[in-house]
C-alpha cells in the first residue's frame, strides 16, 4: 500500500527562520465512518473536501491533522477516502499526520503500529516550519501502552533527546501535536476519557517546562476545551467530522509571530474571507 506523502523528518540541527510570521491550520477527528457508525462516510467525505477546500483558499504554511483520520482501526475503504480526499491539498502546502486511536486502537498493538507506519509513516517524528519546531507524539501510546511493550519508553527517549537538542537551537516556539490532550482545563485534573493519566501526564508536562515549551494542540475531544497547568496551554480542538456535545465542525487557525502564538476555532459556517495579509504564509 502506498504511504501518504509526508514531510521529511529532521535529520541536521534545527535552525529557524528569523523574523518570519504565519499561520497554518489545525484539524483533528475527520474519523470517516463516525456519523453513521461505519455504515458509509458520506458526510466525512463532504466535510473534509470543504476543510482541503478551504485550506487551498487561504493558503496556510502547512495544515496538521490531530488523530482519528478514520473510524474503525485499518477499514481500508476509510483510509483511501481519507487519503483520497488529502492529495487534493495543495502541494505547495505541507500536510502532517496524527495518530488518533481510532488509527492505532486504544491500546495498540505492535501490528497495529506497524500498519499505521506503513500506511500514513512515523507515528511521532518532529518537523521544522519558519519559528516552529513541531513535535508529533503518538498520544495512544501514552495513554494505553500495554500492548506494545517498549513502545512508550522508545518515544519518551526519542522525545528527551529531541528536547535536549533543542536547548540552544533558538526556537521560539515548539508546539508538541498529538491526539488526546494531556488534560481539558487543569493539569491535575482528574483521569478520565478524554484526558492522559497523571500518572503519565504529570512528568511529562514537567519535562514540556524544562524545556520551554508553551503550547500543547490535540483533538479527541470532538469539541473545543481550553485550559492552562501554569504557564503551558492545552488547546483541544473539535472536530471536522462528528461532533459532541452541542459543538460544530470546523478547523483552527494558528497564527505565529515573534509576538506569540495566536488561534482562533471557526465552525464551518463561519470561515474567515482571509486571513490578514501581516501574518502571510
């Protein structure tokens, strides 16, 4: 099976880019099957050509999308919907995935693992993009590692040494992306479905502010949360597919400066014309 097209992963020391102002677009859960439970995809498949469309309008440094591409782990017509629909981004606009855990399971499997892989390339890799140092995690695996053993201690080493490297590199900003959010409002807040364990969470975020990182991006929760443990924001975003909980479908738009980082949700029905000719691409 042919492996979307994804972004090289790092390989030199990471350089930014100076002075450079942008903005790219964050989508999570398109989860093709999830409105008619696997049934069809029909209204996936509408939603997410409008999200492509739309990024294709506005013309975004890359576009990130946070996990749950489809609905039931390896349903082959899901995937090659989701990546038909993909290549019709435009190629100047670089596309990154996310593995949810309607993409590895709940509690992935090393086979589980290795199809992803094959199929859609690393689960958790980094990238870099003017001011931005991304980091991609498989979020799955940090929630649930059980069935895969090695796995979580394989990326937790990966991601100290990415962090290590990334000390005296000048970033002004590193994002980490992935699927479940660490938590919806507090850092201590309780375990639940939609969050990663403390157990888990709680030395992560400590290494995330060691290291200087602000701002965290996630889905999962097929609706928008916000919240903050000091001074690390947790951005969780809705769906382009289904949504929860009275929510609409939509994307985020991320703006990045020297000022900050900047974001905005907008449901579909409320898109922007544009996106302010200071910020570019």
């Amino acid at each position: 099976m042919a492996v979307l097209l994804w972004a090289t992963l790092v390989q030199a020391q990471p350089q930014p880019e100076a002075n450079d102002r942008f903005f790219f677009v964050q989508m999570a859960d398109p989860q093709f099957g999830m409105f008619t439970k696997d049934r069809d995809f029909a209204q996936e498949t509408a939603n997410y050509e409008f999200a492509i469309a739309t990024a294709n309008r506005l013309k975004p440094r890359f576009v990130i999308v946070c996990g749950d591409l489809v609905n039931k782990p390896g349903d082959q017509a899901q995937i090659e919907e989701y990546q038909r629909i993909s290549a019709k981004l435009d190629p100047s606009i670089r596309l990154y995935h996310v593995a949810g855990n309607h993409d590895v399971g709940n509690e992935p499997t090393l086979q589980a693992l290795r199809d992803y892989r094959e199929r859609f390339g690393p689960d958790y890799y980094s990238f870099q993009e003017g001011s931005i140092y991304g980091i991609v995690l498989n979020s799955s695996l940090i929630h649930s590692p059980g069935n895969a053993p090695g796995e979580l201690q394989k990326q937790e080493s990966w991601l100290r040494a990415e962090l290590i490297k990334l000390k005296s590199s000048g970033f002004q900003h590193i994002l980490i992306f992935q699927h479940h959010p660490f938590f919806l409002e507090r850092g201590d807040e309780p375990d639940q479905y939609f969050n990663i364990p403390l157990v888990r969470r709680t030395p992560l975020l400590h290494l995330f502010r060691q290291a200087g990182v602000k701002h965290l991006f996630a889905g999962h929760y097929h609706r928008n949360a916000h919240g903050w443990d000091g001074d690390i924001e947790m951005v969780t975003t809705g769906p382009v597919g289904m949504p929860l909980g009275g929510a609409r479908s939509g994307l985020r738009i991320v703006e990045v400066s020297e000022q900050g980082v900047r974001h905005q949700y907008y449901e579909f029905g409320a898109l922007p014309n544009q996106i302010p000719a200071a910020v570019g691409r």
